[in-house]
C-alpha cells in the first residue's frame, strides 16, 4: 500500500510528498529529472526498493515544483528554488537533519543542499549522478536529440532504451514509463527542465562539502557517464566510492538492484552524529557607494548622514524580503550573505535600482564558496573574491564570478560575458559576468 501524498508549502507553493518507513535515519530522496511519487509505487519492482529504504530509515521522498503532484509554475525552478523544496519538506516532517539521497540530477541539487547546509544535512549518498551536465548529454547534437524525443514521442516510454535499456523489451515496463513521462511533466515542461538541467555545472562546490559521502555508480549505466561518478568521488574529500556492474540508470531496476540498497544502509547505519560546521557553502555579496567623497563633500554632513541612513534602510529592506544576512557595513556599503546565489543576485538589482530614486550609485559583486562562519563576521577566500569581483563594477553595475552564473543556471536570469580577470591576491584568472537587467 502506497503511502498518502500530502504537501508541504515552500513559500506560495505546494510541494507534494510522501513520508514513509519506520527507521531510525531520516532520508530524504532528492528527485530526478521528472517525478510522480504516486506512479513510483505502480511498478512493483520500484515500490519493492522503495520499501526496502523504508526498512531502516524513516524516508521523505517528493516531486518538486512543476513536475509531477506538485503545483504547476509559470517558471521552472533553479536550484536555489529546488533546494527551498527540498527544505520545506524536511520542515513538514520534522527532520531537523537527515542524510541525503540524491539519485541523477537529484544528486546536484543534494550535493548542493549538503554544501548549503551542513548542519542539516546527517550523510550525502549520489547515486548515478554528475557534477557537470555533459556527464548526461555530452554534446549539443545529444541534448537536441533528446529534445526532439520528448517534443514527438513524450508519454510514449521509448525513453526506457536509455535509462533502463534491460527492461526495454517488457511492454509492460515500457508502458509504465509511459504513464510516468506523462504524469511527472508535460512536454514542454521538460523540455524547459532539460535546458534548464544543461547548464548545471556543480564542480566548485564538490571541494566545499564536508560530510560523510557515499558515491554509487553503474559501469554501463546508458543515461549518465561512469566518469561522471567517478568526477563526484575523486572531488568530494574523503568519499567513499562504489561501482557497480550493470547497464540500467534507476537503482530499482537490474540484478544489482538489491546490492545497491545494502550498500546505502551499510552506509548509513555507520553514520556518525551530525557534525555541526563553521564553514558551509555560501553566496556573498559586496556593495559600495559610487563616489561617495565627492557625494558627502557636496552635500555637507548632514544632509549627507540622512542619504546615508536611507541608503542602508534601502540594503536592509531588500536583505529581508531576499532572504540575505547582514554581516558588517564596510565603509560605505554591506558585506551580505545568502544560502542561495540567485537570491543574492536579484537583491543586488533590486538595491542598485532602489537607490537611484536617492540621487546615488552603487557597484556590486558577488561570488559564491566556502566560507568560515562565525557569530558576527565570515571570512575565507570566498570573500577576498566577492570583494575583488565588487570592486570590478562600475555605477550600476552588479557583477558575479563564474561560479554565481553556472550556480543559478535556469533562474532566467541574464548575464553579459566580461572576460577573465586577475583578482588582486587570489591565485589564477577569474571569468566575470555582468547582470543584464
């Protein structure tokens, strides 16, 4: 018997999921591509691995926005909103912390989550997964083709041959693939997922994570490179990698169906207590008033001291309604952090914008790494480069690193190319972007 799909809210929207098992790990399954948590249980073969996780963890598993029992949206999510799902649902089910399953894109977006939040976050298992999307489809001629699939043949279940081609002859596998297709997105709908899911390029927060990991991966697997395993394993420090015969992409399907699953609770059931970490992924961002001298010396103290005021009442506002965290004036602007980059970046346009009606510029930058976290200040090498890519900017101006643009692929936001830069005291040449607006 299935378990009752009941929804959680992540802001204005209803995420849908299922909670079920009875063990003493909380688990969280991070989804694929496209879900349906009620289809899920309609094969049996998937219900029995299904259950199997149940037998000693207490598992969460959940369709995000646009795609399967969750709320349709004008605009499929970044990460920064597929990790917002995945908390709201920890937050229904009372998971302070849980261990991490994410299986295909789903490892991304876990992998992500685990660097973002450390303290929630008990174990990371990546299954099948990838750090950079040419691991799925390698090649423009690849993604097209898959594109042309889904836009001629979406509901149809052809998709089996590639992500369990053992199963390709079973019509009655085939057709469930079908109904799964059909009920976990629309064709356009994946479509936009699928361009979306081409630019997710993860391969800078790998170094950032800091918990017990736990890679798996098929040898054969059609639907996504071994080496894509292989790239998350030898990245992420201090992780453990299996590989594994087989041809198949879900862990549900083929001979070694059962080995995988004994594999992950080997895993979890060694698990120490959750380690609470003082350095976690993070999005910083710089601010500073354009010409502010020649600005204070216009105007006089006063009259300058309350645009000053204003100024910062303008920062503060758009912090709260971003979700950003103040952590110290410098000089004449705000060090900020955000736990998700596009976040960051829509509250530095909107504080450039704001601050226009006051008679004033300011610049921006913003970068995203791992930083040293403490009560009232962040420090780390993250910060140097959020600081060196802000003073880049000229009035008006909010500019990111590379890392930024790769990390909000999908958010719709736009960005103009401005070169590679030296940092001042940071090793290397950095790729800057601007915000287009």
């Amino acid at each position: 018997m299935q378990p009752v799909t009941r929804y959680a809210k992540s802001g204005d929207i209803h995420i849908a999921y299922q909670l079920f098992g009875d063990g003493p790990i909380n688990l969280v399954l991070a989804p694929y591509f496209v879900s349906n948590i009620e289809v899920y249980w309609e094969h049996p073969e998937v219900a029995r691995w299904l259950l199997r996780l149940g037998s000693f963890a207490r598992v969460a598993m959940f369709d995000k926005r646009g795609t399967g029992m969750s709320d349709r949206v004008p605009e499929l999510p970044g990460l920064d909103q597929r990790m917002d799902d995945l908390r709201a649902v920890m937050d229904a089910t009372n998971m302070e912390h849980a261990a991490l399953l994410g299986a295909s894109e789903g490892a991304s977006l876990a992998a992500l989550f685990a660097a973002t939040y450390p303290a929630r976050s008990r174990a990371l298992i990546l299954y099948g997964g990838f750090a950079q999307f040419s691991s799925w489809l390698p090649t423009d001629k690849d993604l097209s083709e898959f594109l042309a699939y889904i836009d001629q043949a979406w509901g149809s279940g052809g998709s089996i041959a590639v992500f369990f081609p053992s199963l390709a002859n079973d019509p009655a596998a085939q057709q469930w693939m079908g109904r799964f297709e059909r009920l976990g997105a629309s064709p356009a709908a994946a479509t936009e997922l699928m361009r979306m899911n081409s630019q997710i390029d993860i391969s800078n927060v790998l170094p950032t994570i800091r918990i017990p990991t736990l890679v798996v991966h098929r040898t054969g697997d059609r639907a996504i490179n071994v080496e894509g395993g292989r790239y998350l394993a030898e990245h992420i420090s201090g992780a453990r990698y299996v590989e594994l015969p087989g041809i198949d992409h879900p862990p549900f399907f083929g001979d070694n169906a059962d080995l995988i699953a004994d594999t992950i609770e080997e895993f979890l059931t060694g698990v120490r207590a959750p380690v609470i970490a003082d350095r976690v992924l993070a999005t910083v961002l710089f601010t500073d008033i354009v010409g502010s001298t020649e600005k204070a010396a216009a105007l006089g103290d006063r009259r300058w001291h309350d645009l000053f005021d204003a100024h910062h009442a303008t920062i503060r506002r758009n912090l709260d309604r971003f979700r950003g965290h103040e952590v110290k004036t410098t000089g004449d602007g705000v060090l900020a952090t955000f736990d998700g980059p596009a976040r960051g970046v829509r509250c530095a346009c909107a504080i450039a914008e704001e601050v226009r009606s006051l008679g004033i510029e300011i610049r921006a930058g913003l970068h995203t790494g791992e930083c040293e976290m403490s009560d009232d200040d962040v420090g780390g090498i993250a910060v140097h480069i959020g600081a060196r890519v802000a003073a880049l900017a000229g009035a008006g101006e909010v500019l990111v690193s590379s890392t930024v643009k790769e990390l909000v692929a999908g958010s719709a936001l736009r960005f103009g190319d401005r070169g590679a830069r030296s940092l001042k005291g940071v090793p290397g040449e950095w790729r800057i972007f601007a915000v287009e607006r």
